[in-house]
C-alpha cells in the first residue's frame, strides 16, 4: 500500500476510472450520484471520493484551476492505479451555434498552455483515447435534456482574465476548435506519456469570441443543468467503457 503525497489517497483505493473537474464542490456533486461512496481525502484542491456506478468502482477528484495543479492530480491517480479518466468541466465557446448550455465532447486539445511544453516536444498532439471519446459522444446523446451536443477540437489555455497581450481567439475559431478551458491538454498529454486513456466533456457556460462575449454568469440554470447532464454522461461513459472491456 502507497500513499500518494498530494492528493493523500492509497493505491489499496484506486479504481480503474477516474472522473475529475476542477471544482471540489461538483466532486462531491457527482459523488452523490454513486452508490456506496466514502470520501477518501481532502488535500490542497484535491478531494476525492470512492464509489461505485451499476457496480463499477470508480473514482471522483476535484483537480482545482489551470493545467499545472491538475496535471499533478492525473499523475498521482494514474500512479495509484487509474487506468481510464474523465473530465467533466466547463468552457467558454467560439460560435453562436453553440451557446451557454451546450455540451462539447473533446476529441483533442490545442496546447496553448504552458505545462506540457515542459513534458514533451511542441509538435507532440494532445489526443483523447477514441473509445473513451466516442463512449462519452454516445453516452451524452443519451442523456435527457436541452442544447447542443457536439465532439471536436477544444483549447487549453492558462490565462482566464485578459492581459496587454491578444489571446488569438479569433484564429482557433477559423480554425475549427469549438471551445476554451484550462485543463484537457495536460490530462490528454500525461494520460498518453503514463500508458492510461482518457477523455473530457465540458458543458459550456459563456463565449469567449468577443464578438459574441456577454457578461460573463456561469450560474445559471441553463449551465447547471448542462453539468447535470455532462456529469450523468461521464457516468454512463464509465458504464459503457466497463461493459465493453468485460466483453473482450
């Protein structure tokens, strides 16, 4: 039995999946939606609790802001044993075809943040794993509820408040990415360097165009139900991934 330093969990307690989002209090959110569930730890950003879904054991950790930290909480769950994480999080977006409230399914990640520059060469792609991804696509179509469901490219950003220097919002968009966050490109680069897979599905909450920006609400009912629906997506990927892997 090993200790992981920082998030504080054991290996006795790992699980083959993972959830994570950024948010310690949407941890415990979807914590709720487990059956026999305990809380394991409460470190720094990082809560985790134990669980299981229709009888697969499974993780939840809160991974806190910003690719830095949360690459620390992939790293130390993929050392204690998770084979398979999910994001569930939030993104701002690009088109009006896909406002506050819709979901996007991440299939990979522009790394234009600062962390996995750090781990591997620039020409390195942050890619989700395809059964994961797909699993989630499918598992959100599933899911009741209003908005947009789509699967494509997301970027990875480290700044959240602008500065004097220009994000190219406005090239992403031309170039066919859907959506903005903080964490994906770290979880899809440690996830592909560490031999697990992984996947994300943010529920967006504002535009980040600024030809579409409005003032910025993420708490609303429209996004609390989008999460709500994510969170029941990333728990129905779990169920379909473990089904098809106990097929094989």
């Amino acid at each position: 039995m090993t200790l992981m330093p920082i998030l504080q969990i054991h290996t006795e307690d790992a699980a083959d999946y993972a959830i994570v989002c950024g948010d310690p209090k949407r941890a415990e959110l979807i914590s709720r939606k487990l059956e026999h569930v305990r809380e394991l730890a409460f470190s720094r950003e990082y809560r985790t609790f134990a669980g299981e879904i229709q009888g697969v054991r499974v993780l939840v950790t809160s991974h806190g802001v910003g690719s830095a930290g949360a690459a620390v909480c992939f790293e130390e769950l993929i050392r204690a044993g998770v084979k398979t994480l999910i994001r569930v999080g939030t993104a701002g977006s690009y088109s009006a075809d896909h406002p506050a409230g819709s979901l996007i399914v991440s299939s990979a990640a522009v790394r234009a943040e600062g962390l996995t520059r750090q781990l591997v060469p620039d020409g390195y792609p942050a890619v989700g794993d395809s059964d994961v991804v797909n699993a989630l696509y499918a598992a959100a179509l599933e899911t009741e509820g209003d908005g947009v469901v789509k699967k494509g490219m997301t970027v990875s950003l480290d700044v959240f408040f602008s500065g004097v220097v220009d994000v190219p919002h406005r090239q992403y968009k031309q170039a066919g990415v859907l959506a903005v966050e903080m964490e994906i490109a770290a979880l899809y680069v440690v996830a592909s360097l560490r031999g697990a897979r992984a996947g994300a599905i943010v529920a967006l909450d504002g535009y980040a165009d600024s030809d579409l920006a409005a003032e910025y609400d993420p708490h609303t009912d429209v996004v609390a139900k989008a999460v709500e629906r994510e969170i029941n997506a990333a728990l129905g990927a779990v169920v379909k991934l473990a089904a098809s892997a106990q097929a094989r």
